[in-house]
C-alpha cells in the first residue's frame, strides 16, 4: 500500500543550520521532481509517493547521505544514479556498525 508525503519544507524556526538544510532539501526536491507547474502557490499541496522512495519514506532532514533523502524511483526519466548512491549508503552504514561493534568490545575488554 503507498503513503503520500508532503513536498519537503523549509523550516525557518529551528536555526540557522536547520533552514539553510531544508532549504537545500526542498530545492532538491523540486529539481528531481522535474514538474514544470511548481510554484510557491502550490507547493503547500504538492505531496509525493512513497513508490519514489528507496525504502518508501523520505529520509530524516539531518540524514543527507540517505538515498531517500530526496524522491528518486520511477520518476519518469533515468535515475540510474540512484542505485550508486543507495549502494555507497548502505556501505557506509555497514562500516558505521562494524566500527561501532569494534568499539563496544574495546570497552567491554578493557573494562575487565
């Protein structure tokens, strides 16, 4: 069953850091989308299948790596980039967890 999401807003009262990101995520947003009627009037109605989505959802603010960051399936042109980048994702998140999991029993070691 797909979900419906809102077009990626700009968020003007949670900082500078947290603006000038949504700021760049909406623009990323609009430029994958690809839809020449967008404008300032309908963005607030613009919302987007979770088909578009890697894993069905879009991706939290602060995780730009995240292939869903931005919508990038069945778009109607050619995303092939889109398998690279969901790749090198999942990569760096293994990696993340593997050096997590060193860490932990560095400290369970130590600790005895």
């Amino acid at each position: 069953m797909s979900a419906c999401y809102f077009l990626a807003l700009v968020i003007s009262h949670q900082g500078d850091q947290t603006h000038e990101l949504s700021t760049r995520r909406q623009r990323e947003w609009m430029a994958t989308i690809k839809r020449k009627d967008l404008n300032l009037e309908k963005l607030q109605y613009i919302r987007v299948c979770s088909d578009h989505f890697v894993h069905g959802s879009p991706a939290k603010l602060y995780d730009s790596t995240n292939p869903d960051w931005v919508p990038s399936l069945k778009l109607g042109y050619d995303t092939s980039s889109t398998q690279k980048a969901t790749e090198r994702y999942v990569r760096v998140a293994e990696r993340d967890q593997h050096l997590l999991t060193v860490m932990v029993i560095v400290i369970v070691i130590m600790a005895l």
